[in-house]
C-alpha cells in the first residue's frame, strides 16, 4: 500500500507516517507520533529526491517511489545525516543506482563515517549553489546547526517552497499533508522547538535573517505537516528564540516525605499571590516535553528536591541536566528543598547547570518538614523573583 501526496504538479510528498511511535532518540516523548517527510521534485529534465527516511520505514519510501512510477532518480538530496532523514540512502541507491547524493561538505563526512553510502557517491553542494532540473531550479542554502552541523535548505525557485529538514518542524502524525488548524499545531511545533532547537538559538535567529526577505509560498520540513501559511511558523520562531522572557517561574521537583512538597505548595501559593505565573512539575510522573516547552519562555527556573543521601534526588538531576542542555533564555534561578542528616544538594545543583545564564538567588533549604522560619524564607524569595520580574517590566508593579 502506497501513500502519495502532491504539494504542487510534479512535486510530492512521498515520506512515511510513524503513527505509533512514542519516543525518540530514547528520551522524547512523542505523544502524538511523527513523520519522515521525504519529497520528489521532478523537471522536464531532472527528477530529486529529497531525504530518505528512518531506516525501518525504508519500504514504506520505495513503495511510494514505485507506485510514482519513477524509473529513474537523478538526486537524492540528503540534508542532514541522522538516521530519521538518511537512513535509507542506501536502499535508494539499491533501487535507482545512477542516483547521485547531494549533502553538505560535512554532510558527506558523516553519511560515509555513518556507513549509509560510500564516500564516492556522494558530492558536495555550496551555500548559494543552484541545481537545474530543466524546467526547474533548486537553490542549496547553508544551515549549520538547527541542529546538527552538516544541515542546509533547498528552495525550489519556481514554486516558492523551502525544504528545511528539522527547522520549522514538528513531531506529528497526522493526516492533513498541510497545517489546517494552526492553534493544534502550536503545541507540537513548541515541543519540538524546546526539545531540539532551543539550544541552538543564536543559529536560529540567524538563519531566520537570512530567509528574511525569501518569498516562501510553503515551509516543507522533515517532520510534521507543511505550512502553507509561513508567517505563522517563521514568527512563533521569532518569538521563542528571541531573548524576550515571560512572568513565568517553572517549578521542577521530586518530594520523599513531604516536606518537599510542602515547601513547592507554598512557594507557588506565594508566586499566584504576587502576580508571578507558575508552572510546576512532579518529577515523579510529569512529560520532560512539558517541562521543556515551559523552559521557553520562562524568566525564572525554580529547582525543588529532596536529599538523597547528600546529594540531590536523581529526577532533579535528570531534570538539571535536561535544562543545562537545552540552554533555556531564563534569566534568573534558585534552589528550595528539604534534607535529613546532611546535605551538599545546593552545591551539587549549582554543578550540573553551568550552560544556564542566571542570576542565582539564595536558596531555601529546610532541615525536615519546613518550619515556619523556613516559610518565610520563601515569601522573601518569592518577593525577591517578584521584584526581579518587575524589573524586567514583564510584571506590573
């Protein structure tokens, strides 16, 4: 059974939908699925391929190609060479073996260390390069770093699409090829922002500068459906990646006996009462993509634990370092929890976020369940993180 899409005449999506996947990379979670979007562009002389899928969808490509009814591959462009969008260069070429492939400079590097292809089958295109195709024309823009180093764009001139591999996309599976209910793909679009591109913000703002004044009918990426209105993708990316923070504090936390828990209750009761939004998370049961996407826009990161031993409790850790990687614009941050015999918690925190630009208020550190001393210690952090929020003039006074 074949699944062929066409976006415009003689360009299709040809790609493969993962409807029941829920993780990847063994660590996001995919609560709706995603897609492999692969594309075939075809001119009065040259026919292309762009990407080819996780490895064990690869069938699901070469049936779409088959019932296409191409007897011949010119290119395969290969945009970036992680798995999801390469894996199957090597049955492509089984299949159509006068195929050439197209990657960056370093994307060759790496599909012939990854072992897709040979070196040799493989070229190199330039930033600003252009490809004919006859009646058509495709224009290689550079793109390092959203997110790997070897990615790049290919624009099709005459029809006005972009084909950004994973900027711009989402993990969704779904049936519309095209996004027809923009406030549903918002999530997922932010979701995979916060888990895959926040880290590499600076690249992004850039290359959003250099697609500035590019007139883009089509955003096609290499995960999620396709935007036919670009504005709304290109400025939910603006905003999430520009150095703007919002009157949120996210509040991360894992509790043993409660004392924990009673400290986050009450902090979070004197953040509402001070007009400073809070998102909290129990680590214990809470979606990391959740936690991710509240890391965006947030001003202030709050770490609850308990103490384990003398150190933190290790979902805090996971927590700590998921947020050291993903380099969050947050711009201030503190420490509140609980310990029983002995402690070295703060320390340790303070260790696993070093990526994290913030101002590091005073921590608040019960021994036991929180006296009221220890209470009022947090309406002094709360009053502090307030004052701060005002400062930025994202909470009126």
């Amino acid at each position: 059974m074949s699944l062929i899409r066409e976006i415009r005449p003689d360009v299709y999506w040809v790609g493969a939908i993962d409807w029941d996947r829920r993780l990847f990379d063994g660590l996001i979670p995919l609560p709706d699925g995603t897609s492999y979007n692969a594309y075939v562009v075809k001119g009065s002389e040259k026919t292309v391929l762009l990407d080819a899928v996780d490895p064990p969808m690869k069938d699901v490509l070469l049936e779409n190609l088959e019932a296409l009814g191409l007897e011949k591959i010119d290119y395969v462009i290969s945009h970036h060479a992680e798995q999801d969008h390469s894996g199957a260069l090597g049955d492509v070429l089984n299949r159509y073996p006068e195929a050439s492939i197209l990657a960056s400079a370093k994307g060759k590097e790496l599909i012939a260390e990854f072992n897709l292809v040979p070196e040799g089958r493989i070229s190199a295109v330039a930033d600003g390069q252009e490809l004919t195709l006859g009646s058509r024309t495709l224009l290689f823009i550079n793109a390092p770093w959203v997110h790997w180093p070897d990615t790049f764009f290919t624009y099709l001139k005459e029809e006005r699409i972009i084909f950004t591999c994973d900027f711009l996309g989402s993990h969704l599976a779904g049936s519309d090829l095209f996004v027809e209910d923009e406030a549903a793909i918002y999530e997922p679009a932010k979701r995979y922002y916060a888990e895959i591109m926040m880290p590499f913000r600076s690249s992004i703002k850039r290359h959003l500068e250099r697609l500035k004044d590019l007139p883009i009918a089509i955003v096609a990426p290499s995960h999620g459906p396709l935007h036919k209105n670009p504005r709304f993708i290109l400025d939910a990316y603006r905003d999430w990646s520009s150095d703007e923070v919002k009157n949120q504090v996210v509040i991360p936390f894992t509790s043993m006996h409660g004392s924990t828990r009673r400290m986050v209750d009450y902090f979070t009761e004197a953040l509402i009462s001070r007009g400073v939004g809070v998102k909290r998370f129990d680590l214990t049961g809470s979606d990391p993509g959740k936690l991710a996407m509240a890391l965006v826009d947030a001003a202030t990161l709050v770490v609850g634990s308990s103490t384990v031993l003398t150190g933190p409790h290790p979902n805090v850790v996971f927590a700590a370092v998921l947020a050291n990687a993903l380099r969050p614009k947050t711009r201030v941050a503190s420490i509140i929890g609980s310990y029983g015999w002995g402690s070295k918690m703060v320390q340790d925190i303070q260790a696993l976020i070093p990526n994290l630009k913030v101002e590091l208020l005073e921590p608040v550190i019960a021994r036991g369940y929180p006296s009221e001393e220890d209470l009022k210690a947090l309406d002094r952090l709360a009053d502090q993180i307030s004052a701060r929020h005002r400062e930025m003039k994202i909470l009126g006074s």
